[in-house]
C-alpha cells in the first residue's frame, strides 16, 4: 500500500509547502490536503484560497524537480461529508499505487531523488520570497489557478537563484550585515571576519544591501559554485593603528 501523509491543521492556509516537501522527502508517496469548503470558511480569512494558490505552485515545483504532480491532492471536504471524504482517499490510494512508490515511476533513483528534494527544501524561503505577490492573489474562478504559475518561471527560480559570499579580504568585521540576516546565518563577531552558512542562508540578500559600498565585501554568485568558507583560524582580523 502507498504512504500517504494527511497534512491537518486547524486552517489549510497554514499549509507551508516545506511541509509538502519534507513528507516526500521522509518517503510518502503522496500528501494530502483536505480543507473546508470554498466559500465557507470558519475563520473568515478564507485561508483554503491561499492553500489552493500554494499547491499549484508545490505541484509546478514538483513538475521541474520530475514528480508527478497527481502525488499532491487538495479537496473541500465539509465535517458532514465522512462518505465523500472516504470515497476520494480511496480513489487517491488506488491512484497513488498505480503510480508505484515515489521516484520509481518517474525514473528517479534514491539518491537523486533526495537531491532534487533537498534542493527544493533549501530553496522554499527564497521562493516564498519571490512569489510572495502571487502567493497572495485569490481567484473565484478557480481555472484562474492554472496558469498562475508558468513552467518558464519556476526554471529561473532554480536556474538564476544568487548565493552570496562574504570576500575576506573585503569583510570589516563590522557585523553590519550579520544584524541585517533575518535568520542569523551568519556568523562572525567584532574583529572576526565573518562567513555566511549556506544552508541555513535563504538567499533573501538582505546582507548585500546591508553592506556598505565602501566595503563591497558581499559577492552576489549566479550560476557558479560559492567558494569555500575561511578556515577559523583564520578569521581573525588583526587591525594595525599607526602612532603619531
């Protein structure tokens, strides 16, 4: 039998899409989302649009990383509606077992198909970021969904997404930047030269702009590898005053 991940939260529009990707990644063959009825929210926010907006994305997302994306379902579901909701993880078990377990059908092996979910899951923040205007949109017409999210956008997000790199030789030690970073990736003090974490770095480049321009110790990297991080010892940074 399939693994399905039934993701329940007191409101669908907390649905997070690293929620989405890290139950793939733990090796559920689909996820699964149920929610109230489009209209009939019981928080008035409406929140079941906004988890309907984000699954598209999720699903274009699993388009370019090459998952089907019939592994991510979305249904309204009223608390009255026990048979109907029976019926449809029915017809999502047989549909997920006629796929057959993830990464097998769509030709991936394991370590690939970690790779790939890895590579979403460090990109989430930034995507969040990036999309954060359509990630707000709402439409009635829920056909308006399917073309919000183009196959040619999501490529760029992969494909022209910055690392940023803190240039010893340039860093001041300042920690100008390190106050800025709005998830404390970087590490550094007075008179150490500081180093940015790539993994825990989500490429919003509050760090570049908070640099500034008469240090230009902050390197903006587009499709090229970020060098490697200068060894601790390193980092000291040792200032010399002149006398007189």
């Amino acid at each position: 039998m399939p693994y399905i991940r039934i993701i329940r939260l007191m409101c669908t529009g907390r649905v997070d899409p690293a929620f989405i990707f890290r139950a793939f990644a733990n090796g559920q063959d689909g996820v699964f989302i149920g929610g109230c009825l489009l209209g009939e929210c019981h928080y008035i926010t409406e929140g079941n649009y906004d988890a309907l907006n984000m699954v598209h994305l999720c699903k274009r997302l699993m388009e370019h990383i090459g998952l089907d994306p019939r592994r991510l379902r979305i249904e309204w579901i009223s608390a009255a509606e026990g048979i109907k909701f029976a019926e449809i993880m029915d017809d999502f078990g047989k549909e997920l077992k006629e796929l057959g377990p993830l990464g097998e059908s769509e030709g991936l092996d394991t370590d690939e198909l970690r790779s790939k979910l890895d590579e979403v899951k460090g990109l989430i923040p930034y995507i969040k970021i990036q999309k954060r205007e359509k990630l707000e949109m709402r439409f009635k017409n829920l056909e308006d969904y399917n073309d919000l999210y183009t196959r040619d956008e999501i490529e760029k997000l992969f494909t022209e997404t910055a690392s940023f790199y803190i240039d010893p030789e340039k860093c001041q030690a300042c920690m100008i930047c390190g106050k800025r970073c709005p998830v404390e990736a970087i590490s550094g003090a007075k008179n150490k030269i500081h180093v940015i974490d790539q993994e825990a770095c989500i490429k919003c480049g509050s760090c570049y702009e908070a640099c500034p321009p008469r240090f230009g110790a902050i390197d903006k990297l587009c499709g090229e590898p970020v060098p490697p991080p200068i060894p601790e010892e390193q980092r000291m940074r040792v200032r010399v005053r002149s006398r007189g």
